[in-house]
C-alpha cells in the first residue's frame, strides 16, 4: 500500500520592480532622465525651420513632464542617417546613455534615427541591455516592449531601401549634369582657381603663379619633395593657410588636367551607399572629358611635358643595387643633377653614382644602371666614367656655350616662345576686337535682311562668303598677337633670367654647377670612355671629350 505524502505549500513573496523599469507603468508617470535626439538630412534652409522645431518640441515636451528630467537635446543638422560615424551628437548620446546619464531617449521617427537597419538594431539592442528604451513618436514604437524590435526592423529596412533609391536618384541627376557638360568642382581648396558669380572657373592670379613655379621648378629637376621644402622654407602658406606642404600636394597638382584647361569628372564614384566609402575609378563606372572648358595656368605642351617627365622618373624606380636587399626599390632623387640627365649611349639606361674604394682611397665613378644590375648580358660596352673627369668635361662644354651666349638665349626665347603661345588668349584684349564685332554685327544683318525676303538673294552668298572670310582673317590676327602678348613678366623674367644667369657665370673648369647644369642641360649620351654628346635644352647638341685621369 502505497503512502502520499502531502506536498507542502511554499509561500512565495513577489517582490515588484523599481517604478522606473516596471513596464505595467506608462513611461509619462515614471520618474526618468529623458533625452531628444533631432535630424535633417540636409542644409538647406527650408530645412533649418523644421530643425529648429525639433529641438523645440522636445525641449518643451520633457520640461512640461514633471516627473521627466532634461538629459540632453541632441541634434545633427545635414547629416544622412546611413552612417552614424559622421554623427557626432548621435555617438555623444549613445556615449551618455552607456554612461548612464539618461533613461529614456525621444525621436520623432525611425528615419530620424537611423536608415541603416545594422546600425539601428545594434544600437537599439545595446542600449535595451542598460534598460534604456527608445520611442519612435511617428510610428509609435517603445523598444522596451516585446513586439517593438521586429515593427522596427521591417521600419528600418524601409527606411534603408527609400536611402538606397534616393541615393540612386542622386546619382543618376550627377551623371546626367556629366553628359551635359556641367562641371562639379570644389573650388574652395584649389590652388589657382575660384569660381565667379555664374559657377564657372577664373583664374586667381596671385595663384596662378605658384601654380607656373612648380611646373617650372619640377621641369627644372627639383622633386616634388623639394619643391615643398622650398615653400616652407620660404614662408610661402598653402591655399587653406597651412604652412606646412605636402609632396603629395604638390603631385597631385602637377597631374591636375584643370590647369591645361580641361575637366576630367567622375574620377572617384561611391561604392556602397550606406557607408558612403568613394574609390578611384578605374573604368568601373563612366568619365566624362571636357577638353577647353576654361582659362588655362599651364599650356598644354608643358603639361604634357611635365607627364612624361613623371614617368620618366617612375622609370627610375628600379631594384637597387645593393648585396644584402636586390629587390628592394629606389626612390627618384635629385641629390645629384647627373642622376636625372646621364645615360648609356648603348641601352639607354640611366647612369648610376658609385665610390670605388682602393687602399683607403674613395674615388666617385658613373656606371651603366643595366651594366649594374644584369652585367654584360644587356649592356657590354658601357664606359665607366670618373665623376671628376666627368664633371670637367661638361663645364668645358658649358664654357663653350657660355662664350655664345646670344645665340643660345636667342635659340631658347624661340623654344620657350613657341610653348607660351599654347596659352589660352581667352580674355586678351587686342586692337582686331573692335572690328571683328562691327564685322560680325554687319554679317548678322545681312542674314536678318535675307530673311526679311523669304528668298535667296542673288547677292547674299557672295557678300556672306566676303565677310565671314574677313572675320576669319582678323581672328587669326588677333590669335597671334594675343600669343604674343601672352608673353608676360613672367615668362619674359625667365628668358631674361637665363641670360643673365649666362651672363653671370664664370666657368672654370673643375667647377661644377649642378643648379646651372639643370636650367642647361636636357640629357648627356655616354658614347664612350672618351666621348661624351650633350643636349642642351635650347636646341644645341655638342659632343665633347673626356680627360683621362689617373687618382
């Protein structure tokens, strides 16, 4: 027979919440530090009101309550809502509610508050593990309450997709402003431009001038590095006011086509619209060119110029020749003038600086990069020259051209003339403007005449072909002496600044000027141990012996 023991009753205590968690009690009668968070997605001014307003419904709406207490308003004017990285206000209040200053956080929808559904429900999340609830006015969600997490992942997945359509919209009214020629440019941190009341480009002159010096500087063999250490120790300040420069800057502007006068657009595109992350464009997406879109700084021979220069030095990027690291890459450097302008005569690989050392004695020599690298398997006959023998030979050649000076600065003020003539002549007054406008003004009528007729007079087309002949006539006057004139104090400085610079050296040999050599010498040939073939830059090529020494 089997025995039941009674089961005793346990007494059980129900122990409530503290008001301020019990969910039972209406948020409104709970005493809680209450903070508002307030957006719009854009500066615009119609816009300001409605940001304003924001802030002042939530300011009223906590101080009406008085169990609430104000923790904080917290507002991000023109800022998306895909990325809460660029937020401040947003990433201080979410710093305060983990620090546990607030309660209970106020927005006005879920769009206000997030478009990205991953950062909206981590964030929802992190703060319900503190207790901290979130209420969406407009939809009418706390998220303290069992369904609101799923009302807010479908609110906040379409919130997200109306982002990704509106980004889309956007883009595709960029691409279309591109097809048409309209060009987006921040103009606000670009050396030498700014934009005038119509949104096109102008020319800052003051500007524009540093822009040609390092143009002029590079071409004259000063790295990007050095040009930048030439600012700086000049005290010259960058066009956001910095006094520091970076090589990188100096790059890039060397590379700008905007300064020859043309506009490449869409050189970066966005890749993902939520983190707003823009890449180069490598032919992912379409780019758009407009050649002659403004005033040009630069010509675009000497832009081009400066392009080839660029990958030439790249070039010089080759593995350097040391034992312990052959792989490793050299940088272009300018330390030595001879780097940049001597090369082999048989392989056309530049010339390299080494020191031979010999019973304690240190002798500088040039040899054949190739001949370095790979020995006689490219290059078999390449000379090795003495750096004293070397330098001795180019100032006696120098010395030559020096003692013709003015034929050598006639040749170079053609050279030089006959680049600055690519100028652009846009805004260049001359003494044809007067009468190609009259001319044009009297072709206009002729055509408003025959109109009048509604026939062909017998005439009209010879009197047209005359007229429309004589403006052509006249422009291309007027073309050759706007080039003309183009030929400002700066560039009239340069030529007369290589004449005096003529003028000015004594050249004697064993005195080697690096500085002379680069505004002279555009590249020296290694024919032979004993011949060397000079190319000036005005034209003249010289060949020249070299002096045999024994050290």
């Amino acid at each position: 027979m089997r025995i039941v023991q009674a089961v005793r009753k346990k007494n059980i205590s129900i122990i409530p919440p503290q008001a301020t968690y019990d969910r039972n009690v209406k948020v409104q009668f709970k005493a809680l530090r209450v903070a508002a968070y307030c957006r719009v997605s854009t500066q615009l001014e119609q816009q300001e009101s409605s940001y304003e307003a924001q802030i002042s419904y939530y300011t009223e709406k906590i101080q009406k309550n008085l169990n609430w207490k104000l923790a904080g308003i917290y507002a991000d004017d023109g800022k998306s809502a895909t990325n809460i990285k660029k937020r401040d206000d947003f990433k201080a209040m979410i710093e305060d509610c983990m620090a546990g200053k607030v309660d209970l956080v106020l927005t006005k929808s879920v769009s206000r508050f997030a478009r990205n559904t991953v950062d909206c429900l981590q964030t929802i999340r992190k703060l319900k593990e503190k207790n901290i609830g979130i209420i969406f006015e407009k939809e009418g969600i706390n998220t303290l309450e069992g369904s609101g997490e799923i009302l807010i992942t479908i609110l906040s997945s379409q919130a997200q997709e109306e982002s990704r359509n509106l980004s889309e919209n956007t883009r595709w009214g960029i691409a279309r402003k591109y097809e048409n020629g309209v060009v987006m440019v921040n103009h606000k941190k670009f050396l030498g431009y700014t934009k005038d009341e119509d949104g096109e480009l102008i020319i800052v002159p003051e500007q524009a001038k540093l822009v040609r010096r390092i143009y002029r500087l590079y071409m004259e063999g000063l790295s990007t590095k050095q040009i930048a250490d030439t600012f700086m120790a000049e005290g010259i300040k960058t066009v956001t006011g910095n006094d520091r420069w970076h090589d990188t800057v100096i790059a890039k502007i060397l590379q700008n086509e905007k300064y020859m006068g043309d506009v490449l657009q869409q050189k970066t595109y966005t890749t993902d619209f939520l983190t707003k992350k823009r890449v180069k464009n490598n032919g992912i997406v379409p780019q758009y060119y407009i050649e002659d879109n403004h005033e040009a700084i630069i010509p675009k021979e000497l832009f081009y110029q400066v392009q080839e220069e660029r990958t030439r030095r790249a070039s010089l990027h080759k593995p350097s020749v040391t034992k312990r690291a052959k792989k490793e890459k050299s940088k272009y450097s300018s330390k030595y003038v001879l780097s940049d302008i001597l090369v082999c005569g048989e392989c056309s690989h530049p010339y390299r600086r080494q020191t031979w050392s010999r019973n304690g004695n240190l002798t500088p020599v040039w040899r054949c990069e190739s001949r370095l690298l790979k020995g006689t398997k490219t290059c078999k006959g390449s000379a090795t020259l003495k750096e004293k023998s070397l330098q001795e030979a180019i100032m006696t050649a120098v010395n030559d051209v020096v003692e013709n000076q003015r034929e050598v600065v006639g040749a170079f003020r053609e050279n030089f003339i006959r680049v600055i003539g690519d100028y652009t002549t846009q805004n260049v007054k001359t003494e044809f403007d007067e009468e190609i406008d009259k001319l044009q003004k009297k072709l206009l009528a002729l055509i408003e005449e025959d109109a009048k007729q509604y026939a062909n007079s017998e005439d009209f087309d010879e009197q047209y072909r005359e007229i429309a002949e004589k403006i052509q006539a006249l422009k291309v006057k007027r073309l050759n002496l706007a080039r003309r004139q183009k030929m400002d104090d700066e560039s009239e400085q340069r030529v007369e600044g290589m004449s005096s610079c003529l003028k000015g050296v004594s050249c004697k040999v064993g005195e080697f000027d690096e500085d002379l050599i680069r505004r002279l010498v555009l590249q020296i040939k290694v024919v032979s141990e004993s011949k060397i073939e000079i190319h000036f830059k005005c034209g003249i090529i010289m060949e020249q012996k070299i002096g045999l020494y024994d050290d």
